[in-house]
C-alpha cells in the first residue's frame, strides 16, 4: 500500500508543494502528516491528491488550487481574478505603516486592490484611517469585499472602479487635511499562467483610455503637499525583492 510520504514523493511535486496540497485533502496539519507519514490514505483521498497535483503539474498556482494565500501574518481568499500577493509586498506595507500616524484619521487610497491584501492590512495596523480600495474589475472587488469582512476590518469602504478615479481624488482633495498622507499601491502583472509575462487582463488598458502608468502620472499631480505614493512591482519574471522603478 502507498503510504502518505510515497504519495507525496511520487507527485512529482516539491515536498513543500505536495505537503500543501495534501493538508488540504486530508484537513490535517503538517505536523501531523510528518507525524504520520507511513500512514496510508484511503482510496478517495488518494484520487483527490492526485486531482490537485495534476493541476499544479500544469502550472496553476497553488495558492488558487487551495483559493487561499498567507499575507503579513493573515490569510486571504485568492482567484485566477486577482493577482496573489507576494511576500516582498509586505515591505510595502511596512513603508506604508511608517508613513501613516497609528492615531489620525488619514485617508488611504489602495488603486488597484485585487485580493484587497495591502489595504487589509494596513486597516488591521491602523484602525484610525480611511481606507478606500480601488479596482477595475467587480469580480476582483467581490474577493475584497470578502477578505475585508474576514478580517473584521473595513478596508473596502467604496467599490469605485479605476475609471472612477479622478472623481474619487477629487473627493480626497476638497476633505482631506493637509496633513494627510495617502499611500497608493498600483499593481500591474501576470496573470498568473505559468509565469508568462504581460498584463493581467483587468490591468490592461481600458479601450479608449489612459494607461495605468499614465494615470499614475496624473495621481501624483494631485496628491496634496505632504502625501506620498507608493507602487509594487508585480510583473511576472522579477526576481524576488526586485524593485521597478
């Protein structure tokens, strides 16, 4: 009989990767597959493995087998509709924190939301600020909204699509102190499919539309004395903590 640690040797699959996979199907931890890793599986649970390693054998992302991805210390929802957030984003995060007062109502805007990771957590570390989040596409919104719900925070104040965005700065302009800052996160990237480069389809450019970079243009113009911008660098084949300027 095929044991757990046979299972997961033969997948074809690297150990971290199999583990993953494996602790969904069987709904153990991995403690308890090391524990028992001569343990051997039962028929259907063995075919369930199977069905996932195959897809990532294909080239799907893990993170969108399981529909689950870990960022700064909580677990969001993920879909082939948002991009998976990535480790090295943390540091924007953490730039973002040390620009935004723990005590002040200061208004965040996160353009381009996706799985709403960046603006989560930044309204999980600063309770006092605004946080409006921002996307093109409604599907990727519906994912915020519901990382926003599972975290008990209220990230995703409005649902404004980007092509909403001049009105919404004006917004920020004729409220906002001039002591506010406001970290943006644009993210322009894969999507996803074996690491292929190119745009994610609801980053692309909206027909008859500016660019992304060129809205960014435009944004910085208008952000008021004191408040500053920030970006990630989400386009498939940077190496990791690579930067883009």
């Amino acid at each position: 009989m095929t044991t757990l640690a046979q299972l997961m040797a033969e997948s074809g699959l690297p150990l971290p990767e199999a583990r993953m996979l494996l602790e969904r199907v069987l709904e153990k931890s991995r403690a308890w597959l090391i524990a028992h890793a001569d343990a051997t599986p039962g028929a259907g649970a063995g075919q369930a493995f199977s069905a996932l390693a195959g897809r990532r054998r294909q080239g799907e992302p893990v993170a969108y087998i399981l529909g689950v991805r870990e960022f700064f210390g909580m677990e969001f929802c993920v879909a082939p509709a948002v991009l998976i957030p990535r480790p090295e984003t943390e540091l924007l995060v953490d730039l973002a924190l040390e620009r935004i007062p723990g005590n002040a109502a200061v208004r965040v805007l996160d353009l381009g939301t996706g799985s709403g990771a960046i603006a989560i957590a930044l309204a999980h570390e600063r309770r006092e600020a605004r946080l409006t989040a921002v996307d093109i596409d409604y599907a990727a919104l519906s994912i915020a909204r519901a990382n926003a719900s599972r975290h008990g925070v209220r990230a995703v104040r409005r649902n404004l699509r980007s092509d909403r965005l001049q009105p919404a700065l004006r917004r920020r302009r004729r409220s906002a102190s001039g002591h506010g800052r406001c970290a943006l996160r644009a993210a322009a990237g894969s999507g996803g499919r074996r690491g292929r480069p190119g745009l994610h389809p609801r980053h692309r450019r909206p027909r008859g539309g500016a660019s992304l970079s060129g809205r960014l243009v435009a944004v910085r113009a208008r952000l008021r004395p004191g408040s500053s911008l920030s970006r990630t660098a989400a386009r498939a084949g940077l190496p990791a903590g690579a930067k883009r300027r």
